[in-house]
C-alpha cells in the first residue's frame, strides 16, 4: 500500500491499516523533509470532536489518550463582541469525569482541542515514512500502480491513497473537476506563547478555562480564542481573528498568486498593529489585551491566510464519474472545507479508519465503491456545514443581529436537551 501525503489523515490509514491487517506493507510518501528538534514548527490547534476521537482511539498509538486528556477544553461556547454568551456546546467537566478517561470520551458532546505537532508526531509512531518525495502523478495498471516523483524517481503499489491536502495533485488527477480555491474571508492565526493568568481576564478566564470561545463582531469580524496544553505541559492560546477580504488592509492580503502569506517582517508588524487597533474597537477590552501580547514570531503562517472551500461536490458523488480500480482520496485531498465548523481533522481521521478496514478486506474491491460513497456524504455534508458557518459567522449589521437571535435560540434548545451545561 502506498499513501501519499504525511499528513493527520495519510498516518492515520496508514496506523489503522497496520492494526487491520500488519501483514500488509505501507509506505508514506512526504514531500517535506524529515522533521528534526530544529526544524519543529510552531504548532497549530485542533478541535477533535467525538468523530476524530472514536477514529483515534480505534489504533493503540502510545501516549493518544494522554494527549486527548491534556486538552483544556471540553466545550465550545460562542460570544457576542461584547463576551455575552449566546450559545455553549458542552461544558466544565465534572471531577469525576475528568479522571475517567471512559467517561470522558463517550458524553454527549466529548471534545478536546490538541496541539497539531504533537498529534502529528504521535501519529508517525512506527510509520515507514519516505521524505522528500514530491508526487507528480499516477498510472494506473490491472494489477499495480505506478507513482511518480519530482525527483525523478517512482515506485509501485498494489493500492494507491491521496492524502495530500487540500491542493492535492491526485485530486488534480482523479477529480480535475473537484476545485478548491477562497471563500472570501481571511484569517490571522497566532499561538501565544506567553499565556496571561485567567484571572486577569475576569469576563473570558472563567471560559477558557474549560472551553473554546469564538465572539462575533456587529462588524463581521470573528475571534477565536482557546487554550491548550501541549504533552510537555506548556500551555498556549489560540488566537484567531477572521473577517471579510475587504475588511483587513489591502496591502497585507496574502499574496494573489500563490494564495499564501507574504513572510515579511515589516508587513507582519504592520499586520500585529493593525489587529490591536481594530480588535480594540470591535471586541471586549480582555481580546485587546490578549492582542496586545501577540509577536511577529507567534504569527502562523506568517501573516494572514485566505479561508478555501472545495467546490464541485454539490454536483454528486464525483468517484461515481470516474473509472478507477486501485486509487482513491481521503480527507482535504477529497473534500477541503474551511474552518469555522472545527471538522476538518475529525473528517479526515474518519475516512482513514474506514478505508483501511475497507482495504484491509479479501472483498476490499467490491468495498471501495462503499467507502468511497460514506466518505463523500460525509465529507460534502461537513464542507456544506463548514462554509455555511463561514458565512454565518461574519455577518454585518441586521444580519448579524438576526444571526445571534437564532443563535440564542439554539442555546436554549441545547440546554434543555442536556448538551448545555455549566
């Protein structure tokens, strides 16, 4: 078996087809370089909801459920500009809960949030991982498949996986007429390192102490703010503000033609100086504050970064138009979905645990019609979700205030149905 792509969804088959079946041999393909202690990268932070934990926890990876019950969070609580509450999903987990690692994982609403680097190295545990190998492209034989790199090398397998992301070449092959490409809003990430003590912050502490907090501007912006614990213990803030392409300075959108941040110091400055004085007119003082801690070296990415969708689902199931035996997709390189619903890792980590049961199979031909259409209805439903809330989420003016009744609404449903507490 070969996946291309070392990404969350690629070493996740790749575990879960060990565990099905460890008479198979799987190799993953990488077009970075082997990570080193120096090369480390900032970590970003994931939302791994019931659907990425129940796929995580379907692998015996050493130290995974430590690294869940490191999260901080166990809710996701959603705020006007002003820090009101309007909808929580989740909440404090009780003393009991927190000590159970059972309980914890099967409530209602069981949700973490992790740091991404260490998911990722968690995940690389035991996997034969070939770095620098950069895919062009496939052919695809009765009995084989033939890959090809940059590099001028190539290589043979029995089945072939696309797990290269969002910008995924064997999508570009498979599927040309699946796209991905902005959405019209632009992010600005940050890890804060330097964590301020919750106490003060009397308005957001007593939520980010339990859970994820996004707050919505009249305006259109949005801010996200969570924090998390690393598996060494070191405590971080996700810090993510997000709004209209119009609404963030022109000179300081990510570059048109690569779709990708600008690394300039000078802009990065500019863009931290900026954030501070708008954050400080549209959101609660405690967001200005924590604005003001952030540093050109926290940025992620480098600057700000265009939020993509994949396009061309709606039409049906793609991989029902398309003849092929022994290739298939999982994650961003079938269905990208932007942010704002946290379901992107949980997707991914899912379609691996279905595929690799599905080719783990003596019928695994037969299977992969199968799979291929769960992790399509699965995938569209979450890109749909995903986008809805995308524009949901950064509504202007009496839109915004409709939004939030709504909203309002739902935390009341919720709360009577028990997936609200405090």
């Amino acid at each position: 078996m070969a996946i291309v792509g070392g990404g969350l969804g690629g070493l996740m088959c790749a575990q879960a087809l060990a565990k099905a079946n460890p008479q198979l041999k799987v190799i993953v393909y990488e077009r970075s370089s082997a990570p080193s202690a120096e090369s480390r990268p900032q970590g970003w932070h994931l939302g791994i909801q019931s659907m990425g934990i129940n796929a995580l926890r379907t692998v015996d990876i050493p130290r995974m459920d430590d690294l869940l019950c490191a999260s901080v969070s166990s809710a996701f609580t959603i705020c006007d500009h002003d820090a009101n509450v309007l909808l929580r999903i989740g909440g404090p987990l009780k003393a009991e809960v927190r000590e159970d690692r059972e309980a914890r994982f099967t409530g209602k609403m069981s949700a973490c949030i992790v740091n991404r680097q260490d998911l990722h190295e968690l995940l690389s545990q035991g996997v034969h991982i070939e770095y620098e190998k950069r895919f062009t492209k496939y052919e695809e034989e009765d009995d084989k498949v033939k890959l090809f790199f940059e590099d001028g090398s190539s290589a043979e397998a029995d089945f072939l996986v696309g797990a290269d992301g969002a910008r995924s070449r064997m999508r570009g092959q498979l599927l040309p007429q699946i796209t991905y490409g902005p959405v019209g809003v632009v992010n600005m990430g940050v890890v804060i390192e330097n964590v301020p003590p919750l106490d003060d912050l009397p308005m957001l502490g007593p939520m980010l102490a339990y859970s994820m907090v996004r707050l919505l501007s009249n305006s259109g912006y949005s801010m996200l703010l969570g924090l998390a614990k690393t598996l060494e213990g070191k405590h971080q803030l996700l810090y993510v503000l997000t709004g209209p392409k119009d609404m963030f300075p022109d000179e300081l959108q990510p570059d048109k033609a690569t779709t990708a941040p600008v690394n300039d110091s000078s802009m990065t400055e500019r863009l931290i100086a900026w954030a501070i004085e708008t954050v400080s007119k549209h959101f609660h003082p405690e967001v200005a504050k924590i604005t003001a801690l952030v540093k050109s070296e926290n940025l992620i990415f480098g600057g700000l970064l265009p939020s993509q969708s994949s396009s061309g689902l709606e039409k049906g199931n793609p991989f029902m138009q398309v003849k092929h035996k022994r290739v298939t997709l999982l994650g961003d390189a079938a269905h990208a979905m932007t942010t704002h619903r946290g379901m992107g890792a949980n997707t991914s980590l899912a379609d691996a645990v279905d595929l690799s049961q599905c080719l783990a199979s003596p019928n695994w031909a037969q299977e992969l019609p199968k799979y291929e259409a769960i992790m399509y209805k699965r995938g569209w439903k979450n890109v749909k979700g995903s986008l809805d809330n995308t524009l949901r989420m950064h509504k202007k003016n009496a839109e915004s205030f409709s939004s939030r009744l709504s909203m309002r609404a739902a935390g009341v449903i919720m709360t009577l149905l028990g997936y609200s507490w405090s």
